[in-house]
C-alpha cells in the first residue's frame, strides 16, 4: 500500500508538468491573435457593375447602411495604382454610388474595391475584371465598304456603298473638303445605299470611317480610317466649244483650199473637210505652228489625232509623223507679239504633253492603223488648261505643207 502511495505521488507533478506543456504549445499558437486584438471590418462594397469604354471604366456599386464608411478604395496593377472616392454619407440605408475612372492603357485589368473608415479600418475586398478598350482594338474595327465612286455629268460625286452586315457598326461618317476649301463631315447610316456629295473637287481626298459600340461598352468606339481619291469624269471634250487661236507666226491663217483649222474638229477626216496649210509657203517652213482654244478648262487625260482617210494609201505625204502637243491654262502675251510667239520664250509658259519622235510604221494591218490614228495617255497635270498647242516639225513625205484629219481631247472639264 506504501508502494502504491508513492508511486501515485510521483506521477501527480508530472501529470501537471505535461498538463503545463501542452497549455503553453496552445497559448503561443494563436498568441498572435491576442496581441493584434480584435479585427474590425467595415461594410463590403455590393452589387458592382464594371462597364468598359475607350481608355475608361464606368463603375457602379452599392452600400449597405454602415455609417462608418467615409471612402471607398478602389485599386488595380496589384494595388500600384488607387484611387479614394469619398462616399456621400447623407441618409440612412443603402447607397448607390457612381465612377468613371480615366486616362487608362489598353489593357484587362483586376479591380479590388474596399471600403474604409476614419481610424483605417477597411471591408474584405471585392474584385472585378475588365477589359479596357482603345486604339489597338479600334484598328481592328472594319470600315464600311464602298462598291464605287462615280462622278456624274452634274459635277457630284456618287458613292455607292456595300450593306453592312451584322449590328455592329452604327453609322459610318464620311469627311471631304467642300467647294472653298472648309473640311465637311457627314454621317452615312447603315441603310443608305448612296450618297451624292455636292461640290467636292475631283482628285481631292475624301476619309472614311464607321461607328461601333460593343454591347459592353459605354463608348462608341472609332474604326480606323480608310482614304480615297475623288475620280474624273473622263469624256471627250465638247468641239462646238472649240475655237482657232492665232498667234504671231502660227500657219493657220493661210490655209489650201479653204481647209482651215477648224476642220480639225468638224468631225470628219476626208479631203476636203482636213486641214491642209499651203504646200512649199515661203512664209512658213519647219516647224508649224497651230494654236486653239477648248472653250472651258479641263483636266487633260487623253489626246487623239487622226491622218486623213481618204484614198488607199498610208504613212505618206503630208500627215506630222514628228511633232509636239503644248499646253496651257492661259495666254500670257498678246497674239501679235512676235519676239514672244516666234522664239521659244512661250514655251516657259506652256506645258509639253505629247513629245513624238517619229511614228513607226504599222508591220501588221498598216492601213488600219493609219485610218485608227494614234492616242497618247497624259500624265496627270498639276492644274487644268485651256489652250492646246501643236507643233508639227516633219512629216512622211518631207515636203513643206501639213494637213490632219481630226483631233480629239477627253478630260474632265466639270
């Protein structure tokens, strides 16, 4: 019984040593949580809707009745980046409250929103993400399509759309320079098939771009812009309007027969209806001169000219095989000053748009090619012009006369 006495008091202190051991190992596990103290929260932020835009987010949320809240923190980049919004504390209940936070990248971002109080005391944060727009997107973005651009015989430009397809785009809007210059911007809606622009000037640029707003967006949003160049109306210039202008030494004055210049526009290539210059005229030798007037200012594209077609014969006789083609907008001197219009001092005032060395000789079909003539492309000019010159130095059969069929000149004189 002794023994049992003392081995029960043995046992009793390490009992209660354990005990100690164990309450210690507790203790220093949560010890943290005693010193901190008591966490305080305040109110959460509920019910947020992010919406994007370009470059921005409109932001909306609620809050609940918790009159401790005096801000609301919202941050992104991993809290880099925050903002403080103060919340309008004016009445009991539930707040509604609004943001638009600007100046954003292009990017998806994380936003955490918090609410805090006076003493620093802040909400279990909430997170929404969003994807930002801006001009990376909006590049992608299609420009409604054009079919054609005409210009028509009243000097308006018709535009001739494709249908657009799908809701996405909202309207398209259509900017081009106006008749005195002022820069003129137009909205062209999905269901227009056409549209007529008054005024604008042929070659001038017109800049084209459409309208989204994705369904999530808060902003319209801007595709990129597509450019096009305003065409020519290219017809054949209205002869009736053509007009004989002689300058000083010009050879049009003393013509074969009657068969003047103005035959070169009377629509008929066969003798007598060509012109014809006198043969071997001791008072007009290479080269000759002849001067004319269109009648109204033009946008020169194409020149023709034509031998005469009568008789079975081809390159032959007296038909230019060498000569130039001289343009202007205006006549710079009188016509009967001489020192002008009989040295080459006109040419400093006068564009040349035909240069031809010498025709060739058609190897295939040649009469066919003589009666066809020959057409020379211009290369655009920087302004319209009026007055046509030809200079004939040679031709076929190496005698002194010269004698053409019939011209013809396409532009745009609208």
């Amino acid at each position: 019984m002794r023994q049992h006495s003392k081995l029960l008091f043995l046992c009793v202190p390490a009992l209660l040593l354990a005990a100690a051991t164990a309450c210690d190992k507790m203790n220093s596990i949560n010890q943290h949580w005693y010193d901190q103290g008591e966490t305080i929260y305040t109110g959460t932020v509920d019910s947020i809707k992010v919406t994007p835009g370009y470059r921005r987010v409109g932001m909306e949320w609620q809050l609940g009745a918790d009159p401790r809240i005096s801000d609301v923190v919202i941050s992104w980049n991993e809290r880099r980046d925050s903002v403080v919004v103060p919340v309008p504390r004016t009445r009991e209940g539930i707040l509604k409250m609004q943001y638009i936070l600007d100046a954003l990248d292009e990017d998806i971002y994380v936003f955490v929103f918090e609410t805090k109080d006076q003493e620093g005391h802040r909400s279990i944060p909430q997170e929404e993400t969003v994807t930002v727009y801006g001009d990376k997107y909006a590049a992608n973005l299609r420009v409604r399509q054009l079919s054609s651009i005409e210009k028509l015989t009243d000097g308006r430009m018709k535009l001739s759309w494709l249908p657009t397809t799908g809701t996405a785009i909202l309207y398209s809007v259509l900017e081009y320079p106006g008749p005195d210059g002022q820069e003129i911007a137009c909205n062209v809606p999905n269901e227009e098939s056409e549209t007529l622009l008054e005024g604008a000037p042929t070659g001038s640029e017109i800049r084209l771009y459409s309208v989204y707003q994705p369904k999530d967006s808060m902003d319209e949003l801007r595709s990129g812009t597509r450019s096009y160049t305003l065409p020519r109306l290219v017809r054949e210039m209205d002869k009736s309007r053509f007009s004989a202008v002689v300058c000083a030494g010009d050879n049009n004055g003393t013509q074969g027969n009657n068969r003047y210049l103005y035959c070169i526009w009377d629509g008929q290539t066969a003798n007598p209806y060509i012109l014809h210059t006198k043969t071997a005229d001791p008072n007009f030798t290479w080269p000759h001169h002849f001067t004319w007037d269109i009648g109204v200012p033009c946008d020169l594209v194409r020149f023709h000219i034509k031998p005469r077609s009568d008789g079975t014969r081809s390159y032959y006789d007296h038909q230019p095989r060498v000569f130039e083609l001289w343009v202007t907008s205006e006549l710079k001197a009188p016509l009967d000053d001489a020192s002008y219009w009989k040295t080459d001092a006109w040419k400093a005032d006068w564009t040349r748009v035909v240069n031809e060395t010498g025709i060739p000789t058609a190897a295939v079909n040649p009469l066919d090619t003589w009666l066809a003539g020959w057409e020379y492309e211009i290369q655009p000019l920087p302004q319209r012009v009026r007055y046509f010159r030809l200079v004939a130095k040679a031709n076929w059969g190496g005698q002194d006369v010269v004698n053409i069929g019939e011209v013809y000149i396409w532009g745009d004189d609208l």
